[in-house]
C-alpha cells in the first residue's frame, strides 16, 4: 500500500489540507473536535509525515540558512555542526552559504533563498548590511545574528550576544596575574571593527590593574593565522622586551606562537600568549593555547530557538529585536602561558 | 510593478507553465517557434527567474545535500566550499548532512531529503552503507560518491576517484629519496579500511626500492590528530631508530609530530614526517607540514558536474555508474621532510 498523502488524510477527515498541517504542526486555531478528526484520520490510515516532502507540497522548505563568511575557517564549521545538531531533531536543515565577507554575495543569498527555500537566517560575521538583513525580515523570513559581541548594546536585530568584552578582560587579568606588564595586543579587526569589544575588555583590565593599555604595542591584524603571524613577528622584533601577547582570537594567537618559535622565543618560558574562542585548534596546538572558551554549543541552540520562535510567530514580533545572551565566556588554562620571566 | 509569475509568462505566451520552465532550464522537448515564443514573453514581462522559488512553486528545492562525518573535520569544510562554489552559478544551494559516521544516521537524511529536499547527493566518507545509497538513487535521487580511493576498482556507483595509492607511493617514495630506511606507517583507518590503498601504495614503493615493506612498523590509528599523536608516541618508544613516519592523511601527520615534539625528537633533523591530502593546516603547522598533495577542488567541481548530469539525465543512465578520475596527486615538500640522519 502506497503511504497515504496529506491530501488524503484531510478527505478521510473531511477537512482542508492546511488544517490537517496545522494539526501537525501545532500552528493556527484548530478547534478540539476538528483536532480529535484530524488525529483520528491519521492513524486509520497509517500516515506518516514526511516532513521535507509535506513542506514542499506546501511551497516552503524546511531549512535554515548558516550565512559565513567561509565555512573553511574553522570556527565556523563547530558552529555549524552545532546549528545542525540542533535543527535535526525538528525535521529543520542547514544550508550552507558563504558569502566570501562580500556583501553583494551575501545580498543574493538573501534575495535567493530567504523566504523561499529557507524560512530563515542565522548570521554569522559575514559583512552584511545590516539594511540587507532588514530587508529580508520584512519579507517574511526573520533573521537571528549569532555571537553578538556586546550585550550591552543590542543591535536593533533578533541575536544571541556573547559578553566578548569579559573575553578580552579574562584574558589580559590572567596574564596581569602571572606577573606581565609588557603585553603586546593583536586584534583581529579594524580599529572600530567586530573585535573592538574584546579589545576594551584587555584595556580595561590593563588599567584596572594600574598599567598603561594606552602605551602597550597593538596591531590590527587579518583574523587569521598568518595575519596573527606576520603582527606577532614585526610587534616582537621591534619590542624585543615583551613577555606576552594577547590576541583577540585563536587563529591570529597561534600564528602569534610560529612567530615565537621561528625567531626563538620559547613559549611560555620567555612569551606567554592567549587567545579567544577556544576552537579545537587551540587544544590541538603544541604547546597547547590557553584560550577564553566562548559558549559555541549554547549559542547555536539559542540561535535555533530564537529563530523557531520568530519563524512560529509569522512576523508578528518583528521589530522586537529580541536578544539572548549566553552564559558568561571562562579562562581555559593551557600550556602557552606561564609567569613572566624576571 | 510586481515581478511577473512564471505563470503570466506562460500565459503571455500561450503555453503551459512547465514549458516555460523547460524553456528556462534547457530541459525537455521544446520545439523551436514555442521556445521563441517563451523567450519573447520573458522578455516582453521583464520576467526574472526566481530560481529557488521557481523550484518550490513545482515542488522540488534546488539543493544538493553534502553527506560528511562532521563538518568540523577539517578537511570537509575545504571540500564544501569547493561544492558550493560550483553549485552556485546554476542556482543551486548545500544542504550540510553530519552523519557522525553513524550508518543509521545517514540512513534517515537520505530517507527525509533525498529526492524531495535535495535533487541530488554527494558523498564524502560518511560510513553509509551502499544498500542505502542504490536504495536512494532508485527512488530518484542521484547519488555520487567523492574521493573514492581506488580508480582501478570502480564501487558501481557514479563516482569520483582520485589515485590514493599513488598518493602514497609518491609520499614513500620522498621519504626513500632522502635516504630513510627505517619508516613507521600510520594508517588511519582499519586494516582494510578506506585508508588501505594509501599504505598498499607505501608499501609498493618500499618493495620497489628493496626494503622490507613488511617488518616496518605499523599502527591503525583513528583518523585525527589524537590518533596520529598516541600511535606515534607508541612508535617511536617502542622503535626510537625510526628516521621517518608516513601518515595515510595529513591530520595524523600532524599529531605525529607533536608527539616528536613531546618526545624531544627534533622534526626534521631527527624525525621526518610526510601526510596525505594537504589540508590548511599542512601549511600552517610549525614545521610545515610535507604531504601529498589531492586535487580538492576539481574533485568538488568534477562531483558536482557528474551529479547534475545525472540529475538532468532523470535517472535514465542509472546502473552506468560512471567514473569520474582526477589529475594525479602531487608531493608538496615542506619543513617535516629532510635527509636522513647518518
């Protein structure tokens, strides 16, 4: 026997097709005795739901679209597994799109696919503007950023916000507390840029703790290894005399450790350096980075409620720019800092 | 002025809407004055092809779905970007399906997109059985397997393969070059495992250069950095005068060289270590990692191009199971291979 269609299960109950999936899904007003019906029918004829097929019956596809700048950064690929994890367990899938940080590639994923193929949008730090994600939610499909950086200040969109100026204090009060005074910054953005909340939070405990943020060396790197590499070698070539590196992320904290190694500066006896995520890589390093962990599991599963939540409630609270924020980022001591050399 | 519908199209030009649509999508049988006729009314309306909605108006969604382990694997992340980059100029988006190398897992993806959600499926090592995939590829749905190992030993299903027993011929073959005779194998796989025509191709390069292939040693290893990094340890305690390690893939390399490090066996001077495929991280580790090199992207492209043949195709060359071969893997050498200490 052929499995029975939506179709047919509405006929045996004598309904409309939207009512047996708004039955389904828990959607729309369905009165009790409509409800019992619809219930009644599926199981007399053994319907199963098929939930891509049914959405696409419906015109819709059940996915969800992980907007990145390149999914070959290796942030990017735990979150999106973790976004993944998530989803499947609602029948939801994850579309992948890169937009290569330019914003006319991200506009045309939007325009493509939001709405349409995907009934909504998670963005990750993937240089959009912010018009173009208003854009799209006015056109039915709600948009969630993921990792906000400053819970303090909500950017007027739906997102999940991570304390990352805390991330930055962490980092620099861990080092202040192994005796550093000489601590270069690395930032893997522009001045004014993503990772400017992180920054602040290393200024602030440098001032806390009575020394001169405004003297210490900072370059503003590519977030990547070999930007963290190339400001690591010019910072420690010119000031031979610092004993540590903060650096706002992981990838830009490791390429600052080869810096180390290729002009022989043992790591940690004679520089000590930290990051921020702590991505697998940062485990996996030798010596292994000692990191502020970022909570990339909650704010995926954050990201996804939020998200489902928007996409139920059909446009109705938009313009709420609701925020969640996730708990507080936390120290991971590794083997990449130690106390400063006399 | 709204955008005009498919349907006002067709209607404009006096045919059905599918004809439209395979005016638009090069497919079906078109006759020549009706195709004119079609072309005339898109231009006549200003008609823009809406491809994603398109698609769901007629209850199909261009997406391809990419079957990996875990995105978070390095070297997926590489490989999907590659797919997406080939996938977007047709309109067509990735759907990322993470099986955790559980069959069962994969088996309900395929179960709930396969045919509906995406039009077709690629497969990187994602541990599913075969049943499976000619199971979804006779419900319509194409299926290619990426990366096979063996071009010599086709699997019956469309596919691409790249040389890996070459791969690691070429990787032996450095390490005999440089004078080593004493070399330990990492496979990271089971002994008869996927890995297994990399260390088929090591051990013929051994035989070939007169060494006794069979009493170097050998340790099957999970395949990341972890498993490299414990079978490596085991090695070289057990073996300190090994002069070199071949590793089936690069993530294993990687970890065999931190083990070095943890042992004070300087890399190269005193250990070399060559890898398989090279990843991002091959370039980026300190010493850069040496390693066979695999054609990732015309894999991705020449994957992405079997599937949309099949696709257009409908299903009618099923059971061909055609073959796609890539160009030949190449030795890239780096910082990890040197000669052999005297």
């Amino acid at each position: 026997m052929p499995t029975p269609t939506l179709a047919e299960v509405a006929r045996h109950a004598g309904v409309t097709p939207a009512t047996v999936s708004n039955v389904l899904r828990g959607r729309g007003r369905v009165g009790a005795v409509t409800r019992e019906r619809v219930l009644d029918a599926i199981a007399a004829l053994g319907y199963r739901p098929h939930l891509p097929a049914r959405a696409l019956a419906e015109g819709r596809a059940p996915t969800i679209a992980l907007m990145v700048t390149s999914i070959a950064n290796p942030f990017y690929p735990e979150f999106a597994l973790a976004v993944e994890n998530a989803l499947r367990p609602a029948g939801q899938f994850l579309i992948i799109c890169n937009t290569a940080g330019d914003p006319d590639t991200g506009r045309a994923y939007l325009d493509q696919i939001a709405g349409t193929l995907s009934e909504g949008v998670l963005v990750m730090n993937a240089n959009l503007d912010f018009d173009d994600l208003r854009a799209t939610e006015l056109r039915g499909a709600p948009v969630v950023l993921c990792m906000w950086e400053r819970p303090l200040d909500p950017p007027g969109l739906p997102c999940v916000a991570v304390d990352f100026r805390l991330a930055g204090e962490l980092a620099a009060q861990h080092l202040i507390g192994l005796g550093h005074r000489r601590i270069g910054a690395i930032v893997g953005s522009k001045a004014h840029g993503i990772h400017a909340a992180r920054h602040e939070g290393f200024v602030a405990a440098m001032q806390a703790a009575g020394l001169d943020a405004g003297a210490a060396p900072l370059i503003y790197a590519p977030d990547t290894t070999q930007g963290g590499y190339a400001a690591a070698r010019e910072m420690l070539t010119r000031r031979p005399d610092l004993t540590a590196i903060f650096a706002t992320n992981d990838l830009p904290a490791l390429g600052a450790m080869q810096a180390a190694a290729d002009l022989g500066l043992e790591v940690p006896r004679r520089l000590s350096v930290v990051g921020i995520t702590d991505i697998q890589l940062a485990r996996e390093s030798r010596p292994a980075l000692t990191s502020v962990a970022v909570p990339t599991v909650e704010a995926a599963e954050l990201a996804v409620a939020l998200l489902r939540e928007l996409i139920e409630d059909g446009g109705r609270a938009a313009g709420e720019a609701k925020m969640c924020v996730t708990s507080a980022p936390h120290l991971v001591v590794r083997a990449s800092t130690s106390r400063a050399p006399d």
